[in-house]
C-alpha cells in the first residue's frame, strides 16, 4: 500500500485516533480555547444564572474563579494532550483534572455542601 494507507490494523487505529484528537481540536462546537476572559468577567459580575429569569441563583451558586482558573488549566492540558499524546501531557492533563475536581469540591464546601443544577430548584 501507498500514501496515507495503514500498513496494519494498528496503524490504522493509530491513524483514526489522530483524526478523532484532530477533529475535536478543530471542531468550534468544542471548548478550544477555553474563554477565561469571558468566564472571569462572568464570576465578577455575578448576573442573575437561575433558569426561566429566576434571579435567585447567580452565577456564584455555579462557578467560582479558581474553578475558573482550573478550566482554564484543564482546557489547556487537555488540548496539549490531544495535541500529542504521551506520558509527559498525559500526567498534566491528570493533574488539571485533579485540580479542577478540587476547585469544584471547595466550591461545593463554601456554598453548603448544595450543588445547584439548573431547573432542579436547590
């Protein structure tokens, strides 16, 4: 075979997962590149972030700025991994998903133990 063709069956899988990782970094219904400008100017100006107009959950009862500053961490390790794939990305990408789990856990301690979901009510 020639060109761009696998040679086996694990080039061609080798092959596919490029072109998936390439797919989900290329695709604008993804979250590269992580909006932390957007999100922190959000978590400032804490607006009203309850479902049908209801004002009495902000944007605070969901997002705070260290899980913000973790997104931003999480996004990135994660499109490097996409990127390429390796042990090196791989352990940053797992310690950003770390960090987040953890900017979440503490968000959820400061607000009570109480996760609000949208259209759930508290």
């Amino acid at each position: 075979m020639t060109g761009n063709n696998p040679q086996s069956y694990q080039d061609a899988v080798v092959q596919a997962q490029a072109l998936i990782r390439a797919g989900r970094l290329a695709d604008p219904d993804e979250h590269f590149p992580y909006k932390h400008e957007a999100v922190t100017a959000l978590v400032a100006e804490n607006p009203p972030a309850g479902p049908n107009g209801d004002d009495s959950k902000r944007v605070s009862d969901y997002m705070s700025q260290r899980i913000a500053d973790a997104s931003e961490q999480y996004i990135a390790a994660q499109a490097a991994y996409l990127g390429d794939p390796g042990d090196g990305t791989l352990a940053a990408y797992q310690a950003a998903t770390d960090a987040l789990i953890s900017a979440r856990k503490a968000h959820r301690r400061q607000r009570g133990g109480a996760m609000f979901i949208a259209g759930q009510g508290a």
